[in-house]
C-alpha cells in the first residue's frame, strides 16, 4: 500500500472516530427539522383495584340420588331411558313381584290365625272372669286366662306389623321417581338381579344446579353465606361471567387438598354436570400503573410507547404490560412513571425529537 493511500485511509478512521464522539456526548441531540406529530395526550394513572382470585369448581344438580330397591328378584321391564324427564310417583322399572306377593299372603294368613287365637283367648277369658266371681275359679286360673288373652292381642298387633311390611315391600316392586328429575344413567337392564341396596338408576333434579368451588384455606374468609359471586364455565365463554349465590360452606378443609368445598347456587342449569368452571372472589386491593391500551404498540417482540417530554418532544420507551382491566386500559409494570403522558392516535412509534402538537 502506498504512503498516499495510508494517509486516505488514516484520514477516515479519524473521521468517523471523531463522528462517534460526538455522538456520544451529546446523547439528547436530534436530527434537525423533524415534522411535528399530532395526537392526544394521556396521563399515566394509578388505581387502586381488587383484583379477582380465581378459584376453579365443577357444575352439580341441586339435587340427585341413586335409586334402589329392597326387594330382591329380576328386572322384568325399564320404564325410562337416559334423558328421560320424570315426574315424582312416575314409575322407574318394575321387578318381578311373584316371591313378594307369597310373602303378603303368608303375613295376612298369620293374621288371620293371630286373630282367630285371640277371639277364643277372649271368650276364655271372659268365662273365667265370670266363673271368679261366683267363686268357682281361682285367682290363679283367672290370671292365667288374662295371660293368654294379652298374649294373643300382642301376637295380632305383631301379625298385622308383618303384613304391613310385608305390603310396604311388595309396593316396592315398581320402583318409582322420589321426585321431578331428569334420568341420567340407568345402572340395571332387563333380566338383571335387583337386591336391596343395588343402584339401579341415578337421577338429578331438573331445576337449578351449582357450582362447587375449592377455596383454599387463605381464601375462605373471603366467603359468607348468602353472598353473590361471579362464576363462569369453562365450556361456555358465550355465557360470559353470571351471579351466583354462595348455599353452603363446608365446616371443615380436606386433609389431602387443603380446601373448603363451597357450594354457588345458579339460577339456571347453564351447563352439563360434571362441566368445569370458575368463581371469582374479591382479593385484597392493589395498586397498579395503567394506560389506555391504544398507547401500546408492538414491534418486534417489544412493547413500545410514546411519552411526550418536559421539553414537548417524543420519547420512545419500551415497557413492559400485565393484565387488561374492563375499561379499555391496560396495566404497566415497568418503563413508566406516574404523571408520565402518553401520546394515542399514532400509528406506532416515531423519531425521537419529533415535536408533539396536542390535538
């Protein structure tokens, strides 16, 4: 290389030294002549908000049951099905009555002697008070007539418990609806062994349902009886978030999850059992830095903002956001002060320096 193109390249280095220089020590230096930007002002606020605690739950009938039977013997005939709407009284299925109806008749063939025994212990003993008060019985015959006469009575009060019962049973061979509801599962088919205890359908109550929420142990003071609290489903966002009032409370926490079960009745059945969903409860209030969101602009995987300075010009910062409130501004956790303005009505960020005109 020649000295002349040594020197050149010399020359430039310096220059550009002496350009990055300068650059550096004025850092609030602007390119000159920049086109003013219009837009409206925003003042950074700070509110003060509960914020909702989240506490997750699943939809239950207001009422079900598992309906059985005490009678033993076949299913002879399944009067519903799985959906089926059903009225209180209104038949389930039927059970073979023939070894049922045997035991009537054999309870009411037992009274029927009970009560033959105590018409002759009567006559007897009517006799012997009788033959007593002509002296021509003893006391003893006449207590022993009295004896029996109260044994008979009692086993005719115990002959007529037994076919009571005996009827009460046989009644249950159809087994029948304790009250309105819906069908949800049939658990025994035709030609199947009913026993007493065995689940044979399981019914929920068409009405309202709930909604039963796990509180943590933290959280259950913020819980009282007959309080309103948000719920929503996860199934169904459309629904939006809907009142609910707080039924019942459990009196004690599950030892395994640590969690009160708290039971939100609905006005409405809404969703399917067994849906998942949510309650909201009011936590303690925080405050939080919030901006309208049309001040937030993204651009390159960064969260931008434009403030207007001391001096009236733009500044671009970047921030960074946490959650969107209800009223169309959403919260800032760092890149901004209290009091700082935000200009809005801009398509995104522009050149730092750039004078600001309020609309």
């Amino acid at each position: 290389m020649s000295t002349h193109t040594r020197n050149l390249s010399s020359l430039a280095l310096l220059a550009v030294l002496v350009l990055a220089t300068g650059c550096g020590s004025e850092p609030g230096a602007e390119p000159p002549d920049l086109a003013p930007v219009s837009a409206t002002l925003a003042a950074v606020e700070r509110v003060s908000e509960a914020r909702a605690i989240e506490v997750f739950g699943t939809v239950q009938p207001s009422r079900q049951a598992v309906v059985s039977s005490r009678v033993s013997g076949p299913v002879t005939a399944m009067k519903v099905s799985p959906g089926d709407i059903v009225s209180k009284g209104q038949a389930l299925l039927q059970i073979e009555p023939d070894s049922i109806e045997g035991q009537v008749s054999q309870a009411e063939g037992a009274l029927a002697q009970a009560q033959a025994a105590l018409a002759l212990a009567e006559k007897n003993f009517n006799r012997y008070q009788e033959l007593h008060k002509k002296n021509a019985a003893s006391d003893v015959e006449l207590d022993m007539a009295r004896m029996q006469y109260e044994q008979a009575s009692g086993a005719v009060t115990q002959a007529q418990g037994a076919v009571r019962t005996a009827s009460s049973v046989a009644g249950e061979a159809n087994v029948v609806a304790p009250f309105s509801a819906r069908v949800v599962e049939k658990l025994v088919d035709v030609g199947d062994m009913a026993a007493p205890g065995r689940p044979l359908v399981r019914l929920e109550s068409r009405g309202g349902s709930q909604m039963r929420l796990s509180v943590r142990e933290t959280d259950i003071r913020r819980v009282s009886l007959g309080q309103t609290i948000l719920v929503s489903f996860d199934a169904r966002p459309d629904l939006g978030r809907i009142e609910g009032t707080v039924d019942e409370i459990a009196a004690a926490a599950d030892p395994a999850t640590h969690t009160f079960t708290v039971k939100v009745g609905l006005p409405d059945r809404q969703a399917a059992t067994g849906a998942s969903g949510r309650g909201y409860l009011a936590g303690d209030p925080v405050e939080r830095l919030v901006v309208p969101a049309g001040a937030i602009h993204a651009r390159g995987g960064l969260e931008l903002v434009v403030v207007r300075s001391k001096d009236g010009k733009s500044r671009t910062r970047a921030v960074t956001t946490g959650r969107p409130l209800a009223d169309g501004r959403v919260e800032v956790l760092s890149g901004l002060a209290e009091g700082d303005e935000v200009l809005l009505g801009i398509h995104g960020p522009v050149p730092d320096g750039s004078p600001v005109e309020v609309q």
